[in-house]
C-alpha cells in the first residue's frame, strides 16, 4: 500500500475495510520516508519503534471495532516545536540539542488519544523564525515539487513531508504565517485556527500572543478530521477557548450560494509576483461561479502589518527565549570539554551565544530594543495600537463579508539561498500572512494552481471562530479545482 496518494479519508475506509493493516501503512510510511528522505530532508528524527508499536495499539481498536476518530491508525509526524513526551524535542535549535520533554503538548496528545501513529519529528526554521526552512540548525529541507526550492517555512518539514506522501498529515504551528506559507509552497491545505481555539499548551513558545498549532493536510476534508481532534478548550492554557468545537465535517458539501466574499486591494500590493496575481484572480472567479458575490474592499491598515509584527514578534521573542540559558534546558557550556565554570553569568552567556543562531539573536536583539525604557512608548506601544485598530478593520470587515480572499505568499517558491542572506527580503515574504496572526482570525491556504511548476495557494480568511465557513468554503474551491491531485514527482 503506498502512503503517497492516500488521504486520512482514503486511509481510514482502507482500513475500516480491512483491506491493509495499521501496521502496514505505517510499514509503507517508513519505506517512503527511506526513500524520500535523502532527497527532502523534512524530519529531524524518525522514531520506528514507537510508531509500529502505536500502529499495533490502533489495530487493536479497529479489530475491536473501536475507531472513534477518522484518525486511528494514520501514519502523522509533528513539526518539532511539539513537545512530546520521551521525544527528543529541539525546535531546530541547537540549544535545544538532547532536550527530552517529560510530557506532551496537548495538540499532540489529543493526536495520540485519537489513535493516529506518530513516526517521528519534522524539521523547521529554528524556533520557528522564518519562512524558508533554511533557519534550521540541522540543515534545509527541500520542496518535492523542485528539489533546488525551499518549502516554505517555518513549518516547511511538515508541509514537504505531507507532499512527498512521507505521512498522510503533520502538524505545524502559525505565528505569522508557518503553516499558510509553506502549505502554499507545496500544494497541501494548512489551517491556522482562531487565536486560542487550540490550545499552546506544551509548544515551544515563539510569540505567545499570536502562535497558533494547527494542521497540514492533503485535502481540506482531511484538515477538517484533524482540527476537530486538536481544537477545544484546555486547563492548561488560560487562552485557549471555552467556546464549543462545531462538528467540522458536517459543513463539507454544503455550498456557498449568496455568501459576499470582500477582496481587500491591500493584498495586491506592489511586490506581488505577476503569476500569483493572476493564479489569484482566476481563483477569485471561482468563487463566483459557485455562487458567491465578490466585492472590492479596502482594509487600509493591511500596509502597517508588517511592520508591526516584526516589532511585537521580537519583543516577545526575546521574552520568551530567556529561559534557554544553558541551565534548565538542553545544551549548556558547562557540558563542554574543557569548560570551567567561575562564573554563573558566563554559563549564560556562552551557552546562549553558542547554542542560538543568528536569526534568533538578530530578534533578540529587535525585542530587547522595542521593549527597552526610552523606546518601548515608541515602538511596542504604538505596534499594540495600530494593532487594535487593525483588529477593528477586521471586525468591521466581517459585519459585511463571509470571508476575504487574499494572497498567502508574494511570490511562488524561491530557490534555496536566494533570501537567507537578506533578512528583510525573507521578512517581506510574511507581507499577506502575519496580518491575521495579529488580529487573531482563522486562515486557510488551499493549492490554487502552479506558476510553472511551482505550487501557489489561495488564503481563506474568516472572522473569530468561522473555521466552519472557512472549511466549507475551501471544500467548494478544491472540489471544483482538484490542484491536490497534482502530485510531485520525487
Ligand atoms: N515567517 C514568519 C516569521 O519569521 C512566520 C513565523 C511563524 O509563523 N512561526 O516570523
């Protein structure tokens, strides 16, 4: 059974069926990843043994005729700012390096409890900060679709993983755009959820106002299976929602007749890449024809998001990387041959100077800056403002519209090396992403057809908690398109 062309839908009927075994689906996945792997490199860490053992548990419940989720037994890997528990856990980052959690992040866990199989740990930006993959301190991973491209970041192991059929679905977390961006770079559906309703608890904190874990999948049926299992409310993160999970599938199928659509002009700005634009626009008119009005509309503070973010993010950036400090966790100076410790704040120093690479010193520094007496009124104060209004342009957006339709990346995939050196160049590649991490609105990215044979997406956006509108929207779009179909050939 190959793993490579099945869907979480196609998986579980297989398997409802009897007609391959949990454990031999699980058997193809660690072929594939075999294969694949010397050419992509999208995880960090296989873990075999666990897998065939959960496989062998999930069998046992199919045998039972026990499968409460549509996930039992579907081989799935984590992006690895998941803790999990027992799993070397690194965020890509050296400092990092050896840190075992002692339990697992609720996403992750509530995954397991549903029965999927995790085969291992996928690689991304370190600590997330990125939109190439390349930030990693293990090494880049590669686009299947051209293997001389990134996949998009920072959640770029997940999503190649997806697309080269290494695992049916993987989990990212989206900050600014790390599940949307790279799912838009390799033809798969990525979902970022409203803010709070999944819960942070137990993923490496990268800004703690707007990181939001969700699902890279094939297929928006398929993202909607793995949402309903990660989203609810949890004890352990005070944030996270109260609200009730709707039942996501059940709006798959329904259409979208009537429902006004608001295309902001912001999000065709100067930057964006002729062929996108175009891919665009020709999805936009998609929309129409099943149904929907489409109108114009102006969201004028979609210019300062940019910029905000990239001052809010670092502040709590360099907040929430003060805790790496070569004691408590993973790497440390003192463990080094030859190291004489004299001095405890030269533990810090060295172990952070050593284990952190240059993106997150380079927004370490950002943060320290905005947040420092003198220019903290400046900066992180004027950031949070405009960002209350931006939130109210959306709010007020969506008193008109059922969704907006926008851009997710200004540009098709780019080629390995040609922004690492730039970081505003790589920075500008969030421009259409970061906006709804601010405001805390749910987007999707779904495959909206190839600039050559690159992949592009088309962003979904909805208001606080409109997941449902989002699924069954993005559901009418693929249905009518299929670009999911179009598989890469590695
Ligand atoms: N590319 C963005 C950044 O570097 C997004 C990161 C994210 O969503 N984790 O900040």
């Amino acid at each position: 059974m190959d793993t490579v062309e099945l869907t979480i839908s196609q998986a579980a009927e297989l398997l409802r069926k009897k007609q391959v075994s949990a454990v031999e689906l699980t058997q193809s996945a660690l072929q594939r990843i075999n294969e694949a792997e010397p050419k992509i490199h999208a995880f960090l860490k296989v873990t075999p043994e666990r897998a065939l053992a959960q496989a062998k548990k999930a069998q046992a419940l199919i045998d039972r005729g026990d499968e409460a989720s549509p996930l039992v037994g579907i081989p799935m890997a984590h992006k690895d700012v998941y803790c999990t528990a027992g799993v070397e856990t690194t965020a890509a980052s050296n400092i990092l390096r050896g840190y075992i959690p002692p339990y697992s992040a609720t996403s992750a866990l509530r995954i397991e409890q549903a029965g999927a199989v995790m085969l291992g740990k996928l690689n991304c930006d370190a600590f997330a900060h990125g939109a190439s993959t390349e930030n990693s301190d293990f090494g880049p991973t590669r686009n299947p679709y051209r293997l001389d491209c990134v996949p998009g970041g920072s959640s770029g192991g997940s999503a190649a993983a997806v697309a080269a059929g290494e695992v049916v679905f993987a989990t990212g977390t989206d900050t600014g755009g790390s599940i949307r961006h790279p799912a838009s770079f390799t033809n798969t559906v990525g979902f970022k959820p409203t803010y709070g309703r999944v819960s942070r608890y137990g993923i490496i904190a990268m800004a703690s106002s707007t990181d939001c874990p969700g699902p890279i999948t094939k297929t928006v049926e398929d993202c909607a299976y793995v949402l309903q299992v990660m989203a609810g409310h949890d004890t352990h993160d005070a944030t996270s929602s109260r609200r009730p999970v709707p039942d996501y599938a059940s709006f798959l199928g329904k259409n979208i007749k009537g429902w006004k659509i608001g295309v902001p002009n912001e999000y065709f700005s100067a930057g964006l890449d002729r062929e996108v634009e175009k891919l665009t626009r020709t999805a936009i008119l998609k929309f129409e024809e099943l149904g929907a009005t489409i109108e114009g509309t102006s969201l004028p503070l979609q210019d300062y998001a940019l910029a905000v973010y990239y001052i809010i993010i670092p502040s709590e950036i360099s907040s929430n990387l003060a805790r790496y400090d070569g004691i408590k966790y993973g790497f440390s100076v003192e463990r080094e041959p030859g190291f004489k410790v004299d001095d405890l704040l030269e533990v810090y120093r060295k172990s952070r100077g050593k284990g952190f690479g240059a993106e997150a010193k380079r927004r370490i520094m950002l943060g320290t800056y905005a947040l420092s007496a003198g220019y903290y009124d400046a900066y992180y104060k004027k950031a949070m403002q405009v960002r209350e209004l931006l939130r109210r342009n959306f709010l007020q957006a969506f008193e008109k519209y059922d969704l907006l339709l926008a851009p997710v990346s200004p540009t098709p995939p780019f080629r390995v090396g040609e922004k690492v050196g730039d970081p505003l160049k790589m920075y500008l590649s969030d421009i259409y992403t970061v906006t709804i991490n601010l405001t805390g609105n749910p987007g999707v990215s779904v495959p909206c057809g190839f600039a050559g044979d690159l992949p592009v997406g088309l962003q979904i956006i909805g208001p606080h908690f409109g997941e449902a509108k989002i699924l069954q929207a993005g559901y009418a779009y693929e249905q009518a398109t299929r670009f999911y179909q179009q598989k890469p050939k590695i």
